[in-house]
C-alpha cells in the first residue's frame, strides 16, 4: 500500500517551508529527510514561495493520480445518460 503523501489539507506544512539560502547550505540534509517524509520542501526567496523540492517517486505518483483524474472526468463527459446534477458539475471544470 502506497504511503499517503498528504493529510486532507494540500496545503504545504509550514516547518516543511524554508529559505533558498538554508536549503543551498544543508542541501544533504534537507534531502535525506525528504527520502524519509515524501513531503515536499517549499523553498523561499525573501520570504516568498519561489521553488518546490519534491521527490521523484512522490512526483510521479502526483502526475499519474492527476493524468487518471483528466482521463476519468474526460471519459464521463462522453457518458449520454448522465444525471443533470453531474453534467452541470463537468461543465464547471475547465480543461
């Protein structure tokens, strides 16, 4: 069973935020803790979100949940006998 990467919020963990410059200097160490966490790093410059660090294996599970989501939402926008309730809530989603 595959470890979830985040709780019910996607928002980042703030203690999982931090500067460019720290990451630059502890770079070995920022990422053997991401192996351990599989929580990505939102890395800041001047205390903005420029970058974030995530690794490999966690990132393409993300993009495959993400193509399987497009796949699905496509898919059911092909179905003909669909309630009005589920037609209006496609038609809200933008490709």
């Amino acid at each position: 069973m595959k470890q979830q990467i985040y709780s019910d919020s996607y928002a980042p963990n703030v203690s999982r935020i931090i500067p460019l410059t720290d990451f630059n200097r502890h770079s070995k160490t920022y990422l053997q803790k991401l192996e351990g966490t599989r929580v990505p790093l939102v890395l800041t410059v001047n205390g903005v979100a420029e970058v974030v660090v995530q690794d490999a294996d966690t990132y393409q599970e993300m993009l495959d949940a993400l193509r399987a989501a497009e796949r699905f939402v496509r898919d059911l926008k092909k179905c003909k006998n669909m309630s009005k309730d589920v037609k209006t809530l496609l038609e809200s989603y933008q490709e």
